[in-house]
C-alpha cells in the first residue's frame, strides 16, 4: 500500500505531539506536523499531502483563511482538508463544509482511533472531484444571491461604488475557481462580469452591460446545475 502523506497543523504543540503520535500507529501513514496556517502554505509548495487535517481557531491565519488560500491556489486546490475543532456544532459544520472542508474531526479526539476517523475521509481523487464540483455549484448559488443583493442596492442609489465592488469581487472568484472544477463558462462568463464591472466604472461602459453579464452568469450557473448530474457520472 502507498504510504499516505498527512499535513498537520495546530498552533498548540501539546496536540500536535498527540496527533503525530495517533497516526503513527498506522504504519502507512506519513504525518508532517506545522504550527501555523502561514507555515502550512509553506511547506505544501515542496510537499504535497495526501490530505490535510487543519485546526480551526489558530492565531492570526486561522483555519478557514488557511482553506481559503488553498483553494484559490491551482497546485493545492485538490487537496482534502479535514477540520479539527472543538465546535463541532451542526452550524458550524455545515459552515466549515460550505469552505471546502471534505471532513470534520472534533475535538476531544480518541487518539486510538484518530488515523480511521481520517481516513475515512480520503476518497478516490476522481469521487473527490466530483465532491467538489457540487459544493462549487452550491457556492455559486450563494454568491448570485449575493450579487443580487449588490445590484438592488445599486439600483436603489444606496452606494453605487461599494456594490459594484463586491459584484467584481464575487466575479472575480468565480472565474478563477470555475476553471479550476472546469466549468468554463461559467469562468467565462464571471471573467465578462468583471470586465464590465470595470468598464462602468471607468465611463467606457454602462449599466446596461452590468446588467447582461450578470444575467449570462445566473444562467450559465443554471445550465450547469442541469448538467451536473451527467457530469458526477464521469468523475465517478
């Protein structure tokens, strides 16, 4: 069996010794250990992980701004990433899934059975993927909702200024994450919001435009979602 490669990383030194300890009880399991979300980053420019088992409260680089720039970083995007926490609360494990997170692990932890609780959550890379192109379509409604929001505040005069910068935020994610789970138009059709989104602001555009690049993505986000079950067929 190939050894599998275990990021680790807690601020507290007293649980990493426990963890690194837990999983060296499975022989095939290597376990490098960090005290930071910014040495993690790090380290998995030179050592890629099989998956990642991340704490969430940690000081200024927290668990969740740690998945974050993970995610939006091609060559770690792939990556699984199991929280450990000791909220371990309905909410915030549906907020931690929402992330990314493929798995939650709460704190207190059995050391004994810790290497299966982890492992548990490494699937096949291309189930894995599958996994992540559905929670990225989730995600995607989110941000229409939100984008929606924007434009209504625009409309209304409340802050023209504000709302079109977070319409160029949300777009600017989506056309970077949509190519990466491959879906294209999507990622096209964001990358146009942007540019019109900058173009109305400069004068060399106009609200109009805005308003139809928008309306491209909602239904490019739609298309998707009607295909997506075509699609997890390929990636199972």
């Amino acid at each position: 069996m190939t050894a599998l490669r275990v990021l680790h990383v807690d601020d507290e030194p007293d649980i990493r010794e426990v963890v690194e300890l837990s999983l060296g009880l499975d022989p095939d399991l290597v376990v490098r250990s960090c005290a930071s979300g910014e040495e993690a980053l790090g380290v998995v420019e030179d050592w890629a992980p099989g998956i990642i088992l991340l704490d969430v409260m940690m000081p200024v680089m927290d668990g969740a701004a740690t998945l974050g720039h993970l995610r939006s970083n091609p060559r770690t995007a792939h990556i699984p990433v199991v929280f450990m926490t000791a909220r371990a609360q309905s909410r915030e494990l549906d907020l931690f899934r929402s992330l990314g997170a493929v798995g939650v692990i709460p704190k207190p932890f059995d050391p004994m059975a810790l290497a299966a609780s982890l492992r548990a959550h490494v699937a096949p890379p291309l189930s894995r993927l599958g996994v992540m192109r559905h929670e990225f379509l989730q995600r995607v409604d989110g941000d229409l909702v939100a984008m929606a929001g924007h434009w209504s505040a625009m409309e209304d005069g409340t802050d023209v200024s504000s709302s079109l910068a977070g319409i160029r935020n949300i777009a600017h994610k989506l056309a970077g994450a949509g190519g990466i789970f491959g879906f294209d138009e999507i990622s096209e059709a964001a990358a146009a919001l942007e540019e019109a989104v900058i173009n109305g602001c400069d004068g060399s555009g106009s609200v109009s435009e805005i308003a139809a690049a928008l309306d491209r993505v909602t239904v490019c986000a739609e298309t998707e979602r009607v295909g997506q079950k075509t699609t997890d067929r390929t990636y199972k």
